[in-house]
C-alpha cells in the first residue's frame, strides 16, 4: 500500500472519458458486482457530477452524483483498493457536498450496503443519517442485498 497525502499533485478533477479504462480497473478490483463502462459513459454524457481523486497523474479515487429539484444523490464513490484508509473517500465526499451546495441542493442522499461497514463509518462521521431501507437493492452471490439509505441535511 502507498502512502497518499493531500498536497502537491494531489488534485480532484472533472472525470473524463479517457480516465475510464483506468476506472474499469478499479471497479472491476472494488466490487463484486462492478457499474459497467457504459454506465459511466452515460453518467458523463447526461452530465452529471463526475469527479475523480488524482494523485501525481494517477487516478486513485472517483465518484459520480446527479443533482436535480434541491436533491443531490451520490451514485458512486469508489477508492482504489491499495490506498484505501488514507482519507481520499472523505475529501471525495466532501468535495460532492460542496458541490451540492454550490448547486443549491438541500439534502445529499446515498445508498451502501449493509455489509460495506468501513464505508458506513464514513458517512457517519460526516454527518450522514439512516432515513430508510431499499429492500433486495444490490447484486449478491446469494441473491440480492438491501441498501441503507443515508442521507445528509444541508439545510440551514
């Protein structure tokens, strides 16, 4: 595992087409059940929120959320598994919750699989709140997982 620190060639950028072989890879490491390229490709084509962590020209990290009617919804936010724990899934996060503020959202709304407890921790530590249940939302080995549904006020 490298060790990873905010500072000089760190840099959160606009994701683009050409970072998503790269993103494939990732995905294809993080998950069991990975988004496929054209799900990104449309994400970016309709122009949702895609960013990505970069870090001396590598892509370490990436994320995608769409904003629409005061609703801001994380779709993705994936970190690389071998430098995972180093703090690039919280600056990610945060930096899509300036983004929907910036886009004048209220609420920043997400789901993760109950199984997924470091990224829970995560999201509890910034703020983010349990408002319900997607019943059999996620791809399983066994069938299919439920989703909590967090969400975070940005009102006020």
């Amino acid at each position: 595992m490298s060790a990873v620190a905010a500072g000089h060639g760190t840099r959160i950028r606009p994701l683009m087409a050409t970072d998503l072989e790269t993103v494939m890879a990732i995905e294809e490491r993080a998950y069991g059940f990975p988004w496929t390229e054209g799900i990104f490709r449309d994400c970016l084509r309709v122009g949702y929120c895609c960013w990505c962590y970069e870090v001396d020209g590598d892509l370490y990290g990436y994320g995608v959320m769409s904003v629409a009617a005061g609703e801001s919804h994380i779709l993705n936010l994936t970190v690389n598994p071998d430098t995972q724990r180093q703090g690039i899934g919280t600056r990610l996060l945060k930096h899509f919750m300036q983004l929907a503020r910036r886009h004048s959202a209220d609420i920043v709304m997400l789901e993760v699989r109950p199984s997924n407890i470091p990224a829970i921790r995560l999201y509890e530590k910034l703020g983010f709140n349990e408002i319900g249940i997607r019943q059999n939302y996620y791809p399983a080995l066994d069938g299919r997982e439920d989703a909590l549904l967090l969400a975070l006020s940005l009102a006020g």
